[in-house]
C-alpha cells in the first residue's frame, strides 16, 4: 500500500534530513500502533535521504533477537565494516572492535570499565562514518531492540547535535520505564505519531483494492473495522476478497465483524486452508526468526520439498517471495508462531538451537531458542549458554550474559559448575546495574563453595559491589567475610581488599578505628614494589591527609612512593583517589597533577568515561588548589557533561567542583542555575562523605552572594559532618576559614575568633603551606586585618604553588597596609596579587585589586578582550591540544567531545589570537 495521508510528516523528515545534511543531528521517534506505517515511512525516509546524497543505515529489531547483545547495532554498521573497518575502526572506535568479532579483540568480560569503552567506541564508529558523508540511522520496531543497543542509542541521542547525523527510531508505544523509554531518557527526541488513516483515505484504498464504485457504507465499514490502520485494513480488504464479498452497503454488516482482533484468526484461516505442510512450514519460519532460510525451514517442518509450498505461502501474502524469506508483517508472524500449544513451540525451538549448532552458528544465537525450550538437565544447553554469556561479556551486553546464566542455572548444571555460573551471574547483575540480584548470586556462590581462596575472591567480589553501588556498612560486612574464608597466616592476601574497604570506611561516613592502626603497623616492612603495598601506602597517606595525623612532609611521602609505578590492575581509581589526595594536602601539587594525568589518560586510553569522569572531578579541585582556574571550569565542565542519566547520586561532586571553579571566576549566575539544574540548591542529608564537597561550594557560592546566613548552615554542616569521621585537617577542607568570613559578615566576632585559631593550629601542626596560609588570612581577618597575620600568610604561600590563595593573600594584604594609611608600601602586593589573579582567571581578585590600586592612586589594569587571557577555559584546553598537534578527531576523542564542538572552540580561539590557523597557536601560548 502506498503512502496515504503522511505528507507532513515526509516534509518533517526532508527538513530533518536537510539539517543532518548540514552538520545538525537530532533524533526522532516515530511512534504508532502495529501496522500505522512506520515501516513504510522509514522506507519512504531512506529514499529522501539518498536523493540528498544522504548514506542510509539500517536495522530491525526482533523478538527473537532480545537477548543478542548488540545485534541492532551490528545491522546498523556490518555492512559498512566489510571493506572499510581499518579506516572506520581507528583511534576510539577500536574500543568497539569487540562488538563485530574483528581481529580477535575482546573486551575485558570482567571489567565494568571495558563496557563502557565499547559504547564510547561504537559512537565513533558512527562519527567516523558520518565525516565521510552524513548518515541516516533507521532503527524499525525499535521496541524490540536489545539492551546493549538501546544503551548505544542512548549514548548517541545525548551527543548527536553536533554530528551529520540523523537517527530515526521507529516504535509502538510503550509503558514507561521500559527499555525504549530509559534509552530516550536524557534526550530530546522529536516525536512524530502516526495518525489513523481518514474515513476518507480508507475509501480510496477500498476502492482501489476492490471496485472504483465501492459504496461509501462499505467504505465506512471498513474504516471502522480497521481503525484507520493500514496493515488492518490490507488484512480486512485481503480476507473479504478471498471470501468473494462485493463492496456494496447490503455487505457492510460481513465487514464490520473483522474486527482488529480477528485479524489474527483470518491468518490462521488462510494459512489453515493451504494444508499441514504449509502450516508446519510457516510455523517453523516463525520459530527460527532471523537465522529462518528455507532449508533450515524445510529440516525443522520435517518437509523435503519445500519450493512449491513457499510460493504458495507467498501468493497468499504470509511470506514474501524476495530472499531471505520473512512474514510478511510482524503481526502475521505473531499469529502463527501463538498458534499451537506451549509444549510444541518449547520442542521446536530445542530442535531449532540443535540445528543451529550443527551449522556451527555463534553460541550467541541458539540463546532465543535456548530460553524458548524447557530445561533437560543438558550439560550441552549448559555448555553452549555459558559460552553465548562469555561471548555477551565480550560485547558489552552484561544484560543478555546474566539470561544466558539465569536460563544455564535453571537447566540445571552439574553441582561441580553451579559455583562458577553463580559467581558469573553476579559479576553480570552487577555490571547490569542490578545489585541486588548481583549480591543474591555471589552470597550463594560463596556459600557453595568449598575453596577457601575462591570463597574469599568471591567475598571481595561482592565487597566492591556493595561499595560501588553506595553500601558502606555492606562493603564492611563483606570484607569480614575474607577474613573468615582465609587462615590469618596468608598475610599477602589479606592484604589486597583494603582498597576498596577503606573506600567503604571512608567514603559511608564509617570509623575506620583499629582497622587504620593496623595499616599504620604495616607500613615500615613495605616493600613498596606490589601493587598491594603502594595501596597500603595511598591508604594511609589519605587517612593523614584528612586527619593531621602525620606531618605533610611525611604524607607527602608516602604518597608519593604509592603513585610511583604503573597504575594497578585493581581499583586502579581508588589508588589514583587516594595518593593525589595525599599529594595535594601536603603541597606537592606538580605530582599530583602528574598522577591524575596518568590516570585520566589510562581511563581515556580504555575509553571508560565514568572513570575519566571521576578523575577529571579530582583533578578540577586539585587544579583549583593550583591556582589553575581555566582548567579546574574546563575539567568540572567535562565531568558534568559526562553525567549519565542514571547517575544522579554522583552529581553533587562533579557540580561541586564546577560551581567552585565559578564562583572564583565571578560566574555567580551560571553557578547558581547549576546549582538549581541538579536540584542541589536546597540543604540535604548527607549520606555520602563526599557530600562535603558540595556544602564547601555552596557556602562558598552563598557567601559570594553575599548571603552570610546560607552559607554559614552549610559551612557548619560540612564540618559537622567531616568532624564526625575524624576528618580535621584544615588542608584538606578549610571549612573553618570560609565560616569565619561568615560570622564576621553577620557580626559574631567571637566565632570567628574562636574557629579562626583552631584552624591555624591544626594547620600548624600538620605543616601544609596552602593550609597554613588560608588559615592566617582568615585569622588576619578575624583579628581585625592584622597586618602580621597577613605578611605571614603571603610568606608562607609565596612557595606553596597554590597561585590563588597567594594571591588572595596579596592583595588583602595590599587592602589592609591601604587601610593602615600605608598607601605607598600596598602598591607592591597589590600590582603583585593582580597580576597573579590575573594569570589564575580570578576576575572577582582581578576586580578587587584593581579597586584597592586605584583607591592608593596607582594606575588599575584593563580586561583582556582578545589574547590568551580572552580565551574560555575549554577554548584554551582545546588549542594547547591542537598546538600540540593534534587533530580535531584525537583532540574530540581525547576530551570526549564531538569534532563540532572542538571546531567550534578553535573557530573562536583563532578570532581572539588575530590568527587564521592553528599554525600560529604555539607561538601565541607559549607567550602566556
């Protein structure tokens, strides 16, 4: 059937394709009922889009194929791959290798990490596909699609904005928080619902179908019958043909009785009058699904001569006559594969998985038939599902590895292999983001298991899930478990969980007690060569980062003997997390820039964007410690675009550090719509230590706004709340000189006061030249602007490489010999703290100076319009990449970005340099 009553909808998709054409990607859900026809609008795209020079990509998503890992996508790019994968798959796209079996590369089955790679990579995939022409991705039935798809499309609607990229889903309604609607969560697709055909449309089909005179009564019978749904209507006006009605009003009654939900049987009824060979033919096609060709079809219905009987199923509109043979439509299938009963169809698909593994298909394929036929305590099924979940592992679809598992354990396995399914099914739910099926699986795994090194692998296995998914007192319980499992005299293997339990003490707002002291016992017979000793030593120097407890020299050392040498195989994040933690409180922060460096390359190098996510939090606050504010906002940017829709419990941190970055750069409104965009304006309990970031940058933000008040509340319970887990150390949060500037704001001289000598004796005690500096300023402030306070203050934070904070410092300084009537001697720190405020992008300092120069009558500095200093901080970020030279692809891939975005950013860059190229780009910044 032609396309009838869609002309708005065709010149909807001309525009949409015009805009992929011209670099703006979007995508659209076309959305309708069974049988409205969205496969005919899809098709009717794919004709546009070639007539625009437009490449069309393909696929289809099946009932059948639920359970294939990545088998929307793999339709979508195989073919394209064939003669190109060397060009396509380069760079990022490696990661997605995997995913289409080439060159033997797999992805780590037990690495989190590595799935999230294969996505990245697959989105590559696309945009280096789409930088030889633009793309249409047309997904149909796309309500069937797999979940490791679903997980890629989403992935890519959240980015397509900036790619020549139209992707066109195609879809029946579905309830929401189902697989469709989590994928298009986070994303703005455009909807286009296919409308009922019209009375009238339905009586040009009638009679172009049946008789130019067919009566209007007729006619709007058969509207009625069908709805107004094509497919129906075809149907309808296919039945009563075969029963030779005429299309005139005494007949409307014969009409109105095919309802919808007839339809079905009216399959069945011609299917029934063409004889058992094609009723077996048809029912095995409806069994076999995709891997369906007609000698397969022929050896399942038990039929040796197979030609006639499938043209006679095509003559009849149930198959089509074109190769590979399919139903004619998804609903014919649908009636021939229910009818029968339930024990019949579980055989046939036994029978079906058999003959499939003799033509020696991919396990993966025989699971649809596997999970469709009753268990027989088959160690073959048992074999060829475990095999399909380590091939599901390998691309990326944990999903469809823990239903093979699931389905293997139902079988059931024998009592020897059930340990091993059920510690697979675990580490599959958790990949799955399913933690407590994940937990269910490993605490019976545990409990089976006889071995006391496997029992002790599994109890360390569900520790780091339980931490993961944010369970301390759980992550704590599990870890006890490793101790039951293993003699006290395996030292070396006790050892090795303490990573991610101190992750468990310290990020659940647990105390961590003797636990710690017997870390501090172990340090001196450290060898500091095993990956189990340097995280012995991160752990501690964290514990004396937050506490005080040692000197800054001596944590300064410690950490920096755990971050020496390649990064673990084993939480490699929580070494990295702890040890620049250690590095940066006790002022070496050239080493711990060096170190989250490494480790964001490494997570960027394996295309793991949570990871890289996670790191690029630590290194914007440990940038803003530096005094380097460009790239604290460009890295806090990345972590909060990064933020995927189901991870909203990490967002305070990645906020937390942009809002910092803000505030410090006078962006008080962008700050502040932050705050509200995440729904983190409003005081909360903390249930997360790390919480404390987020109440440190919020009271910061709140003083800036000059709202004393505010900013006091979340000051007080950020040390409330950090004082609890015994986490003193001003060097590590100097909450204390924040609320300091707040009670002095709101007159409570006393406090401040009283706080501001705390913090200088803590700070004084632990030895941190950032942290003593902050916490004299603020004395100096409490202390009514004593000028001693703050020459010691400017001192001792001359050589800490915290630029910021000295200059700060500086320029208070300045303002304070200015109100001591010392107009000559404030010139000095004034002009020096401008031009570091300056350097660091501090404009608010910037400003303060300038005030305070022209209030002593020296001559103020003038903005910056064009140069370096003009540039944004993801504008410089991008152009030391393309000095360097990179390109736009490496520089897009290396900050996970779109190529747009990067072009957009140099376009920019180039207008403020006055240059026409990146040609020029090293001389202007190495000037800076």
């Amino acid at each position: 059937m032609a396309l009838i009553e869609r002309d708005r909808e065709l010149a909807r998709m001309d525009d949409l394709l015009a805009l992929a054409a011209a670099g703006h990607g979007r995508t659209v859900l076309v959305e309708g009922p069974a049988g409205i026809g969205k496969t005919a609008l899809l098709a009717a795209a794919r004709e546009r889009a070639a007539l625009l020079g437009i490449f069309a990509l393909t696929a289809v998503g099946g009932e059948l194929e639920l359970d294939l890992p990545f088998a929307v996508v793999r339709q979508l790019f195989e073919p394209s791959l064939r003669d190109a994968a060397d060009d396509v798959l380069t760079g990022a796209a490696g990661l997605a290798a995997p995913v289409f079996g080439l060159d033997g590369r797999q992805a780590d089955a037990g690495d989190p990490a590595a799935l999230a790679g294969v996505v990245h990579g697959l989105y590559w995939v696309c945009s280096n596909l789409a930088e030889r022409t633009p793309l249409l991705l047309a997904v149909d039935d796309v309500h069937w699609a797999d979940e490791a798809s679903l997980r890629f499309l989403s992935h890519l609607g959240r980015r397509i904005a900036d790619l020549p990229v139209l992707l066109v889903l195609a879809g029946r309604p579905q309830p929401a928080g189902g697989g469709l609607d989590r994928a298009l969560t986070g994303t703005t697709p455009e909807l286009v619902g296919l409308r009922p055909l019209t009375d009238q449309a339905v009586g040009q089909v009638v009679r172009d179908s049946m008789a130019e005179d067919a009566d209007d009564a007729f006619c709007r019978a058969c509207a009625r019958a069908s709805g107004g749904n094509p497919f129906l209507l075809a149907e309808a006006l296919t039945s009563l043909r075969a029963d030779h009605v005429r299309p005139v009003a005494a007949e409307a009654d014969r009409v109105v009785s095919l309802r919808p939900e007839t339809i079905s049987r009216a399959v069945l009824t011609r299917l029934a009058r063409l004889g058992p060979d094609a009723i077996r033919l048809a029912r095995a096609l409806a069994v076999l699904g995709p891997a369906a060709d007609l000698r397969r079809a022929a050896l399942l219905a038990g039929i040796p001569d197979v030609t006639d009987v499938a043209e006679t199923l095509a003559r009849e509109d149930i198959v089509t006559s074109t190769r590979p043979i399919r139903f004619t439509h998804p609903l014919v299938r649908t009636a021939v594969y229910a009818d029968g009963s339930d024990m019949l169809r579980a055989a046939s698909h036994k029978r079906a998985a058999l003959l499939l593994y003799d033509d020696g298909v991919p396990a993966e394929q025989l699971v649809p038939h596997l999970l469709a036929a009753e268990p027989e305590s088959d160690s073959s099924v048992v074999g060829w599902l475990r095999t399909a979940a380590a091939d599901a592992f390998a691309r990326g679809a944990p999903e469809v590895a823990a239903t093979c598992l699931q389905r293997a354990l139902a079988e059931p396995p024998r009592a020897a292999d059930r340990v091993d399914l059920l510690a697979s099914l675990g580490r599959a739910m958790g990949m799955a983001h399913r933690p407590a099926e994940a937990a269910d699986a490993l605490r019976e795994a545990y409990e089976l298991a006889e071995d006391p090194r496997l029992r002790a692998d599994l109890a360390m296995e569900l520790g780091a899930l339980m931490l993961q998914t944010g369970r301390g007192a759980e992550t704590l319980a599990s870890y006890d478990l490793v101790r039951r499992a293993i003699d006290d005299s395996d030292e070396e293997f006790l050892q090795q969980p303490h990573g991610a339990l101190a992750m468990g003490y310290f990020s659940h707002r647990l105390p961590p007690s003797a636990w710690v002291e017997r870390l501090d016992r172990l340090v001196p017979g450290l060898s500091h060569d095993t990956e189990a000793d340097r995280m012995i030593l991160a752990t501690v120097s964290f514990w004396a980062a937050v506490t005080g407890d040692r000197s800054a020299e001596e944590t300064g050392r410690l950490a920096a003997a755990a971050a020496r040498g390649p990064l673990p195989n084993r939480d490699r994040w929580i070494l990295v997390n702890f040890a620049n933690a250690g590095l940066a409180v006790a002022g070496r922060l050239p080493e711990s820039l060096d170190l989250l460096d490494r480790g964001i390359d490494d997570a960027r190098s394996r295309g793991d964007a949570t990871e890289f996510r996670y790191l690029c939090v630590l290194r914007s606050h440990t940038a803003l410690y530096a005094g380097e504010l460009l790239d604290a906002e460009a890295d806090g940017r990345s972590a909060l675009s990064l933020q995927e829709v189901d991870q909203s419990q990490e967002s305070p941190l990645a906020v937390a550090v942009l809002v910092n970055a803000l505030v410090e750069r006078g962006e008080l409104t962008e700050a502040q719509a932050i705050l509200a965009e995440h729904d983190l304006e409003k005081p909360r309990p903390v249930s997360m230590l790390i919480e404390h970031f987020l109440l440190m940058a919020r009271g910061r933000l709140r003083l800036a706004q000059n709202r004393p008040g505010d900013a006091l509340d979340d000051l007080v319970e950020c040390g409330r709340a950090l004082a609890g887990q015994g986490y003193t150390n001003p060097g590590f949060a100097h909450w204390r000189a924040e609320a300091v500037m707040a009670h002095l704001a709101l007159g409570h001289k006393e406090e401040a006061t009283a706080l501001a000598t705390e913090e200088v004796e803590l700070a004084r005690r632990f030895g941190a030249p950032r942290g003593l500096g902050i916490a004299l300023r603020s004395a100096a402030f409490a202390n009514g602007g004593d000028l001693d306070l703050f020459e010691e203050a400017v001192s001792v934070l001359a050589d800490s490489g915290a630029r910021l904070d000295h200059a700060r410092a500086l320029v208070d300084y300045g303002a304070a010999l200015r109100r001591a009537g010392h107009r000559t001697r404030a010139q000095q720190p004034l002009r020096a703290g401008l031009d570091l405020a300056a350097r660091c992008g501090a404009s608010p300092l910037v400003a303060q100076a300038n005030a305070e120069l022209i209030a002593v009558g020296a001559r103020p500095r003038r903005d910056a319009l064009t140069g370096v200093e003009a540039l944004t901080a993801s504008e410089l970020r991008v152009a030391r990449l393309a000095a360097d030279g990179a390109t736009n692809r490496e520089i897009a891939q290396t900050l996970f970005v779109s190529r747009r975005t990067v072009e957009v950013h140099l376009t920019n860059t180039y207008r403020k340099l006055e240059i026409d190229s990146r040609a020029g780009l090293w001389a202007k910044l190495t000037r800076m």
